[in-house]
C-alpha cells in the first residue's frame, strides 16, 4: 500500500467529471453497488467526500464518525453544484502534509492519516468504476490513486480477521488482467458486470 502523500486531486477530478456525465433518467438505474442506484450511489460519493475531507482536516464528528452503512444514501437538489465542490475540497485538504499525519477517523473508524489517504483512494477510484459501468462512461482512473486502492485492498484481502473480504467475497481475476480488473474484484465486484 502506498503509505506516503500523493495528490488525490486526479482522481477527484475524473469523478466529478462522471458525475457531471450523468442524465436524470440514469438516477434510478442499478449500479454494481448491491441495492444502490445511481442516486444512492452518488449520495454515497458526496457523504465519503465530505467524510474524508473532515478527516484530512482533523475535524472529528459527525460526519467522520457516521457509519457509511447505517442508512441508504440520497442526493439533495444540489448535487451537482455540491459534489464538484466537495471533492475540490477533499483533494485540497489532502494537500496539506498534515493530513497524512497522525491519528484520524473516517466511517467511525479510528485510523493513521497516511492509511486514511489511501482509503481515500480506494473510496474514489471504486465508486468511480461503480458510476462509470452504470452510466456507460469511459473511465480510467488516476495510477497513482489506483496503485494506493489495489494496495490496500490487497491488504485487506490478505488480512483473514476480514472473512469474506473487505466489502464481500473476492471475485476471483486472473493475474494477467489490468490493475482496474484486479482492484475490482479484491473489492468483491466482477470486472465484467453490465447494467
């Protein structure tokens, strides 16, 4: 895993351009997230970048303590303002040195800042796969951003207190494949799945 600072303003770009891709008529359709549409989906990307930016600046509370799971995410009327804006902020805060120091917290979780960072990553290069694959996008995430998302999964995965894997069982990805192919199913999505 990568455990130094990198700029996560790539990634959060190539998201917001997804999400600025996205149609209205999209919003309720599936995404590879199980139960989660569009919406939801982009609801969860807002929540996680207004969670991990908190985390960068050491601003516990609620909305680095929430527990991403406890309820299903939704989107305001805003959102397409809101997003964009937000995910400005994460990369920024995460300019910061300071970010990448000492303890945090982020879903209720307690957690060094430089693994934070990374779960960072992961969050944005996942869920940006996740809205890419519903809304029929082209997407390509930033390397760096995947290298620290495939490392920490990879940790995860190698981690057997983890059972059925970090966010379900492992789908299985020949060796040979791209690193997308691989990240996606140690975060136990098929690289394959269609709407």
């Amino acid at each position: 895993m990568i455990d130094k600072m990198f700029d996560l303003g790539l990634q959060t770009r190539i998201v917001a351009r997804l999400a600025a891709g996205v149609r209205e008529e999209q919003l309720a359709d599936t995404t590879p997230c199980p139960g989660w549409t569009v919406r939801t989906l982009l609801g969860h990307l807002l929540g996680l970048a207004t969670a991990f930016r908190d985390a960068g600046r050491k601003d516990l509370g609620a909305t680095t303590d929430t527990n991403p799971g406890a309820s299903l995410p939704d989107i305001g009327p805003g959102w397409r303002e809101e997003l964009p804006a937000v995910l400005d902020e994460l990369a920024e805060v995460w300019r910061d040195p300071e970010a990448w120091t000492g303890a945090t917290r982020a879903g209720g979780v307690t957690l060094p800042g430089a693994v934070a960072g990374a779960v960072a990553a992961d969050e944005l290069v996942i869920h940006g796969w996740d809205l890419a694959r519903a809304t029929g996008q082209e997407y390509e995430p930033d390397m760096t951003a995947l290298l620290a998302s495939y490392g920490f999964l990879t940790a995860a995965a190698d981690d057997p207190s983890r059972g059925d894997g970090l966010f379900g069982p492992v789908v299985p990805v020949p060796a040979d494949t791209p690193l997308l192919d691989r990240a996606i199913g140690l975060s136990g999505r098929d690289p394959e799945w269609k709407p």
